[in-house]
C-alpha cells in the first residue's frame, strides 16, 4: 500500500546488531524483509556502541551495559564484513539500491541488486583475500565515528 500510493521505502541495516551469537539469523531475517518488500533504497550501516566520552555528545550507548553484563557478545570488524557479504549474497533480483557508503563501514560497495550484485560480492571478496594483517590495519584505520 506504501508504494502504491507513491512513497518511497528505504532501510537502514545495521551490521552487528546479531553480536556473534545471532549474526547469521540476524542477516537471513534481514534478507528475507528486505526480499519481500523490495525497497527502493537500503543503507547499510555498522553498530557503534558507543562511551561515555565519545566525540559525540549525550549518555552512554544502553548496550555497553550489556556487553560488559556478558549478555551482548559484540561482533568483530571481520565478522561485520562476513554479515555484509551473507546479505548481499542472499538478496534476490531486485531493483533495490543498495548503499554501503559511510565511512564508518569497512567495505564501501553500493549498487542495484539486478545489475550489480555480482560486482559488489568480488569487490567484499577482493577485501576478504588480502593478507590478515591488511586487513586488521584497515580495521584500526577506520575505527568508529559519526
């Protein structure tokens, strides 16, 4: 109904929001709202729990709470980049933009999934063949900020 009365969908999905327990259902779920409703555009974004006395401003991130409760096991950078690539992956031949270009974002692809999926998946797979410690080093050279 959306979309016939000319609204326009868009998504955010944010990589890391399964942690490392509950990263794979967390991507599939993902894939399958995302196959179903066949929005115009999805943004992909990285979870950033972030302190205290980080550059932005306001309280603590509630999560923080949890992981260091141990109820909230967070995602590693590689495994944020192994969740980009399932999705992509299990995206369907769709006329939906897909965004992955902030630079809080490990891997910046972006494309329309009927036309530039394939590109995309060698693009994440180029990054996943570089040596660890390449990798690693781009990690810590990105970091997390707004």
């Amino acid at each position: 109904m959306v979309k016939e009365a000319g609204i326009e969908i868009s998504f955010y999905v944010l990589l890391g929001l399964g942690g490392r327990d509950h990263w794979q259902r967390h991507i599939y779920e993902t894939a399958k709202l995302i196959n179903e409703t066949e929005p115009e555009f999805v943004r992909i974004r990285r979870l950033w729990p972030y302190e205290g006395n980080s550059p932005i401003s306001g309280p603590e991130s509630p999560l923080l709470h949890e992981i260091r409760a141990g109820n909230f096991n967070p995602q590693t950078p590689e495994g944020t980049v192994l969740e980009l690539r399932l999705l992509i992956e299990r995206l369907h031949n769709l006329s939906t933009f897909v965004a992955c270009d902030h630079q809080n974002n490990y891997v910046q692809v972006s494309g329309r999934m009927n036309e530039d999926k394939d590109a995309m998946l060698a693009k994440i797979d180029v990054f996943l063949a570089l040596p660890e410690s390449d990798r690693e080093a781009h990690y810590l050279a990105v970091g997390s900020r707004i």
